[in-house]
C-alpha cells in the first residue's frame, strides 16, 4: 500500500528550509516501509510503502505514536492518505 502522510508543526510556525526534522522522522519509521521525504510550504510530506495487508488506520496508529519521540514531538499527522499505486511501482512490487 501507498500511502502519504502530511505532517505540520504543532505551533503552526514555518519551518526553516532545512531537512532535519523529516530526516528525524524518517529515521523513527519501521525500517520495512519504503520511505521518500519533501517538504512542501511548511510541512513534511512523507511517502511510504508498506505490506499490502497494512491498513491506513494501522500506519496512522504507528505515525502518531512515533511523534511523541522528544525529538519529533512538535510535529503532528495532518493526513494519511492511500495512494493509487502507478504502474511501474506496481510493477517493481511484484519481481
């Protein structure tokens, strides 16, 4: 499963253009899932791909429990969305 994940800091206030915090928080993710990271006007946007039987609600669950870490904890999860699959990620699931 596909899914992206928006991250916002808990003050609201715009982050620096510095990648730390996502690099922090990539780091915390289970080591299972695929992980990309940007940012895009002021959050942290995260794509993961975990096993196919791994729910939306199971990755929100592990997300928000990941962000109470001391050192990630003025982050919160704004969304957790599933993604469409492309075809040639599809494709590179299955070999």
């Amino acid at each position: 499963m596909l899914i992206q994940l928006t991250m916002r800091r808990i003050d609201g206030l715009p982050i620096p253009n510095s990648p730390v915090d996502g690099i922090r928080i990539l780091a915390l993710l289970p080591s299972r899932w695929h992980k990309d990271v940007s940012q895009a006007t002021g959050d942290i946007v995260i794509r993961v791909r975990t096993d196919e039987d791994t729910t939306s609600a199971q990755v929100r669950a592990e997300v928000t429990e990941i962000l109470t870490a001391p050192e990630v904890d003025h982050w919160e999860l704004v969304t957790c969305q599933p993604l469409p699959m492309s075809r040639t990620l599809a494709k590179e699931e299955n070999r």
